[in-house]
C-alpha cells in the first residue's frame, strides 16, 4: 500500500510518502509497526490526538480495518480559515 505523510508528520518522517508491504489488519496494528521502526516513525505517531488517518481518501479512524486498502494517509486535524 502507500502511504502518504503531509505536513508536520512528513516533516519528521522526511518523506512524503512510502510503499509498504503490511500484515496489519487496522490502522492502529500499521501505527504500531511503524513506530518499531525508526525513531523517525515514532515521532510523529506518538501523538494520535494530533493526526488524523484516511483510507482511499476518505477521512476514517484509527481501528478502521486495512483489508482491501490501497492508500494510507496521515496529517495533522485541518483547521479552517
């Protein structure tokens, strides 16, 4: 799958997005791989208040299941203006 990283978590990440072969079977399960794997990664997910997950684009939850799921996304609550 992608996944994609925007603003500050792509910031700390230092990419904007990523192919990603995942077992995980929620975003949760994915979040917690990628912690594992850099200090980076457990950076920016170690706040999940402040983030927010979309699957295929489509703004979701952090238990939401990954199963079919081409795209990932996570970037920080939008504000309005």
């Amino acid at each position: 799958m992608d996944l994609l990283y925007f603003a500050w978590v792509r910031e700390r990440i230092g990419l904007p997005k990523e192919r990603y072969e995942t077992e995980a079977a929620t975003v949760n399960d994915l979040i917690e791989e990628l912690r594992g794997r850099e200090e980076r990664y457990a950076m920016a997910f170690s706040d999940l208040s402040a983030l927010r997950v979309a699957l295929d684009q489509e703004l979701s939850e952090f238990d939401a299941p990954l199963a079919g799921v081409r795209e990932v996304a996570f970037f920080p609550p939008m504000t309005g203006g």
